[in-house]
C-alpha cells in the first residue's frame, strides 16, 4: 500500500510538471481538457506497464543490498542462537535431574526418628 500512496506522489508531481509546461507552451497560456486526458491516460499506462518493473527492480534492489546481511546471519548469528539454546536447555536439565534427586532424597528422609518411634 505504501508503494501505491509514493507511486501516486511522484505521478502526481510529474503530471503537475508536464501540465505546467503544456500550459506555458499553449497559445492562450491556460491548461486545456486534452492535457487532462494526456495525464490521465499517463496514469493508466504507468500502473499498467511501468509500475510492475519498477517494483520488481527495486525488490531485485533490496534483495541484493540484503543478501551480505543474511550471509552473517547464517554464518555467525545462527550459530551462535544454537550454542546459547543447548547451553540452556543442558542448565535446564541439570537443574531438573538435581530437583528430582532432591525430591528423592527428602521422601526418604519423611521417616520418624528410631528414638521418637519407641516413646509413642
């Protein structure tokens, strides 16, 4: 939507030009219904044969200018995620294996004392 909104700014700047200069050149100095039509038809013939290859130019444009961004991405950023991902699921892990040993540990441990056993 963007792309439409600038393409119709600058369309609109050239034909403001273009009717200016249409205007200067005509005898009378005034703008005539044949420049309208002449933008018009301009406008038409530029979203039907223009835009499309300009579009496809600039994202040809952009996928270019991206592609060194995307190289150290894969090859440094990429990496690096992984090697902070395993390290913190191997914490997770050890921290889950201790809690489990602990929980272990402390069921057994739920046991009366030999010596408060005899007295009740």
């Amino acid at each position: 939507m963007r792309c439409f909104f600038r393409d119709i700014a600058v369309f609109a700047a050239a034909a403001v030009l273009v009717c200016g200069f249409a205007a200067g050149a005509s005898a009378g100095g005034l703008a005539r219904w044949y420049m309208s039509a002449a933008v018009l038809l301009g406008a038409a013939s530029w979203q039907w044969a223009v835009q499309p290859a300009v579009h496809r130019a600039a994202a040809a444009l952009a996928e270019l200018a991206c592609r060194p961004l995307r190289l150290v991405h894969k090859m440094l950023v990429r990496p690096a995620q992984m090697r902070l991902q395993a390290a913190q699921s191997r914490r997770r892990a050890c921290r889950k294996a201790k809690k489990s040993a602990k929980i272990k540990k402390s069921a057994e441990k739920r046991l009366q004392k030999p010596s408060k056993v005899l007295y009740n």
